[in-house]
C-alpha cells in the first residue's frame, strides 16, 4: 500500500525492485509486485493474509467476518 499522494507508475515498481535487489540480493527479488489501493485488515488492524493468498490463487477465502471493511 502507498502513502497518500504518491502515485503507481512503472518507475516505481522498477525502483521497488531495484531496492529489493541491492539490499536483499537478486535471489531475493520479487517476480511481480502488485500495488493495491488498499488492504484487508482485521478490527485489531493486522493484514489477513490469507485473503490476499485466496485471491491470487483463485480459492474461496472462507470466513471473512472479522474484516474491518
């Protein structure tokens, strides 16, 4: 997710990546890296994976009940 007022282009997924690959190493650089506008989180505020990882795989997310949204 992005600060506010900063804006997804292609130069900064490029700059992301480069990062990702001077800090981390090339082993470590993502294949893709998908900007969202924003993220599920539970009422306490933690990310829920699990959804994220259902929509990328195509599967049924199950219960989703506890999302702040």
């Amino acid at each position: 997710m992005l600060r506010a007022g900063v804006t997804p282009t292609a130069g900064l997924v490029a700059s992301l990546e480069d990062h990702v690959r001077s800090d981390l190493g090339a082993i470590a650089t993502p294949s893709e890296i998908e900007i969202r506008l924003a993220l599920p989180k539970t009422r306490s505020g933690k990310i829920v994976r699990r959804y994220l990882r259902a929509q990328e795989l195509g599967e049924d997310p199950g219960d989703l009940s506890t999302l702040a949204d």
